[in-house]
C-alpha cells in the first residue's frame, strides 16, 4: 500500500521577543489633553491601558501575518502537499471533511483509491485524521481485486510554530495506527494483514507569494501467523509552489511535488519475494484552490525515476483529486 512509512525527523529553532513599558491610567474626563504623571512630565493618553498592554498589542500587531497571498485564509485552508503525508494541523474545535481519490497507471495495471476522511484540531497543535480508504479497482496483470483497505487513525503535534508578517513556519511530529481492515489474499494485495504503525516528520514555510515543506517518516511491519510479510518502506518528500493572484477571499496557487517511495522486499510464507520492493519517485504538478469553507487540488504526474526489483509493471502516471470542506 502507499503512503506508509518510520523516521526520526527533529528541527529545532529558539526564539525569544519580550517588551515592557510602564503607565499609569488616565485620570477621567482627560479625553486627549497632555496630563502630568507624579513626577511633573506631561503626557498624553487617549485610553486607560497600561503601557504593557500597549507594548503587548504592538507586538502582537507586529508578529501577526497579514492576510493576502498564501496568508489570507485560516492556515486549514492555506496550500499544502497533495500526494505526501502530515501537515495536517488546524485550528481548534475546526472540522474537515475530505474525499481523496487518485489513480496509478501500470503498463499492464492499475490502482484506484477512494479515501473518506474526517480531520479534527483538538486544539491549535494537536490534531487527528480518521482515513477510511476504498478500493474501487486494483489490477495486476490478470490478477483483479476491490475491496476495503487498511484504515488508519493518524495524530499529529506541532512542536514548533512561528508567526511574522510575512510567513509562519510549522514543523510537526507524525504518528498513526494502521488497522488490518484490507485483505493479504487478494491479489494484488489490499492491506497489510496485520496492525502497524507510522511515524515521520514535517516541516513547512508559508510566505505570502512562495511555500515550500518536505517530509520524512516509514512505517515497520510485522508479520502475520502464516509468515507473510509486506516490506517496510520509507517515504520522502520536497515540495515547492507559489501564489496565483486571486479573488478577495480566495488563495489560488500551483505546486509541484517530489515524493520519494523505498520499499524492502515482501516476505511470502517466510520466503523473500524477488519481485517485490525497490525505489520510486514521483513528480506531481497540482493547482490548489480554496475559500473560507471549500478546498479543491487537482495533479496529474508520472515517475521521473523508478528502479523496482525482479519483474515488476512499471508506472506510466498518476491522477489525484481532492475536496475538502471546513465546519
């Protein structure tokens, strides 16, 4: 199956910005004319805050992104990656529901996936992503399935967020349980057969006219009671896109993707499959668009390299869709 995979990714930045002024309230009716605090100095005042409350609303001013380009809409309906995992933070108590679809062309094959799924941000670091995957058609050769999939609950933190006028940056951890909900025996294959997890990591810079974000993480599986064994794989993306001039209350933007997939051979009754596993990358051109409640990316791409062991169908290209909806 895609998009699976374990890694240990750790960014770490340190920043600090502290201010403190000091003021007294104004005495009433003073309205805007100059008064003398206790040493004698004249001062004028239009309101009763204190001068740190001033300095705390001139920071938080200055630190807040301003709202155009990439930056316009709440950061769950700002651009991110198509194909690849994470990166899914949002807001909280902000609900999402999304219907993915894509389909990878072989030479003599093909793979086609319907995903409903439900995203929650519990709060503003911490979200959970509920992943139901469909099968409507999977062939190999002569070998034809449909079917369920593996379901999958992901979680995932931000450790690290940063806000300026310009851009904000985010870097999470990634995590999810993977349950045996597909099926080993059908051919191809719909699932693992057994539990495993995942974990990967994210980082990503939204600026008001470019973004770009890469990723880490592989997933370990284990074996079932009959010695069948699907192979690890490791998962590697980089991704780049920039701001299309757009309505006001809208962010339209293009991006393109490079989604890197290693996978180690299966083991089938305990005996190493040779035509299984091997190295593939992706390149997925997509365009994004979204308002305040909708969200919609289209790609279309295909390998720019591919090398799978024994006798296996190559790739030809890849078509994914997405549409999401924001509570």
């Amino acid at each position: 199956m895609k998009f699976y995979s374990i890694s240990i990714l750790i960014l770490l930045f340190v920043t600090s910005i502290n201010g403190l002024l000091g003021d007294e309230p104004a005495p009433k009716n003073s309205k805007n004319y100059p008064r003398k605090d206790q040493s004698g100095s004249e001062k004028s005042d239009t309101t009763n805050k204190t001068g740190e409350e001033k300095s705390k609303e001139k920071k938080d001013d200055t630190d807040k992104p301003l709202k155009i380009g990439n930056l316009a809409l709440p950061s769950s309906q700002q651009p991110g990656p198509l194909v690849g995992f994470g990166q899914n933070v949002i807001d909280k108590d902000v609900v999402q529901l999304f219907l993915f679809a894509d389909h990878y062309q072989r030479r003599n094959g093909h793979f086609t996936d319907i995903v409903p799924s439900v995203l929650w941000g519990v709060n503003d670091q911490f979200s959970i992503f509920f992943n139901a995957p469909f099968a409507p058609t999977y062939k190999e050769r002569k070998n034809h399935t449909s079917g369920f999939e593996d379901a999958f609950v992901q979680f995932e933190y931000a450790f690290y967020n940063y806000e300026k006028r310009f851009y904000a940056d985010q870097a999470t951890i990634v995590f999810n349980v993977t349950y045996p909900t597909g099926s080993t025996r059908s051919q191809p294959p719909r699932g693992f057969g057994v539990p495993s997890c995942f974990i990967g990591a994210t980082y990503n810079h939204t600026g008001i006219d470019w973004f770009y974000f890469g990723s880490i993480g592989s997933i370990l599986t284990s074996a079932t009671k009959h010695c069948t064994k699907i192979g690890s794989t490791l998962l590697y993306e980089f991704g780049f896109g920039r701001n299309i001039p757009s309505p006001k209350g809208w962010i339209y933007a293009w991006m393109i993707e490079f989604d890197g997939d290693f996978s180690y051979r299966n083991k089938i009754r305990g005996v190493i499959d040779p035509n299984s596993g091997g190295n593939l990358i992706f390149v997925t051109p997509s365009l994004w668009i979204s308002n305040e409640k909708f969200i919609l990316q289209l790609g279309v791409g295909g390998p720019m390299y591919q090398h799978l062991y024994g006798n296996q169908i190559p790739y030809l290209y890849q078509v994914i869709l997405n549409i999401g909806y924001t509570f």
